[in-house]
C-alpha cells in the first residue's frame, strides 16, 4: 500500500555540479565523531554481554519503533504503540532469562555427567 500523498524527501539532492566543486555535507564531522566516541562503547557492551547488552539491545529497539510509530502517526495512522513497544522489550527479555536458565541447567548437567564418570 503506497502513497504519494504527504509524501516528500527531508535531505536536498546534491547537485553534480556541487559534487565536482566539493561541497562537504556539514553533518560529515558530527557522524564521525560520534562514530568515534560511540563504536569502542559499542564493542565494550557486546563484549560484557549480560544485562548490559540486553539493555542496550532493547534501548536501540525502542528508539526504532518510536520512529517508526512516529512516522505513522504523520502519515494519519493510529497504531496501539504501547504494546508495540511492550512486546519486543519482553520478548528480549524473556529469551534472556531463558538463555541464562538454560545455561544454568547446562552447566549443572555438565557438573553431574562429571561426577558420574569419575565415581
């Protein structure tokens, strides 16, 4: 279902002539500082893993669909956003809490299959 109605584009198209000339995009510094400050963070949290990466991974998937419910609200949409925004942020949670319980009963598993051999 598409729509050309209220639909436009928010960035002005470089002009060729602009191109060749080496107009810079004046956003260019910000993004590559904040890629700078932001990837090692990034890199740290992946590598904790644990809470802090579930934190995160649910944070940037809440600002995503904020955006998205946010753009369909300017379209004339009404979406039911509060469980939009509660399904994901428990479902990242639960498959959390599962992963941890299975690694929990995995590790005590281990630890019987162990003992079993070496009685």
């Amino acid at each position: 279902m598409t729509s050309s109605t209220g639909a436009g584009v928010s960035a002005e198209p470089i002009d060729a002539a602009d191109a060749r000339k080496g107009v810079r995009d004046a956003s260019l510094p910000a993004r590559i500082l904040s890629a700078v400050v932001f990837l090692p963070l990034l890199v740290l949290m992946a590598w904790t893993g644990g809470v802090v990466w579930l934190l995160f991974g649910t944070a940037v998937v809440g600002l995503g669909l904020r955006e998205f419910y946010s753009l369909l609200e300017a379209k004339g949409l009404s979406p039911h956003w509060k469980s939009g925004m509660l399904a994901p942020s428990a479902a990242a949670t639960v498959t959390s809490a599962g992963a941890a319980a299975a690694d929990a009963i995995g590790r005590t598993y281990r630890g019987w299959s162990r003992r079993a051999v070496n009685q």
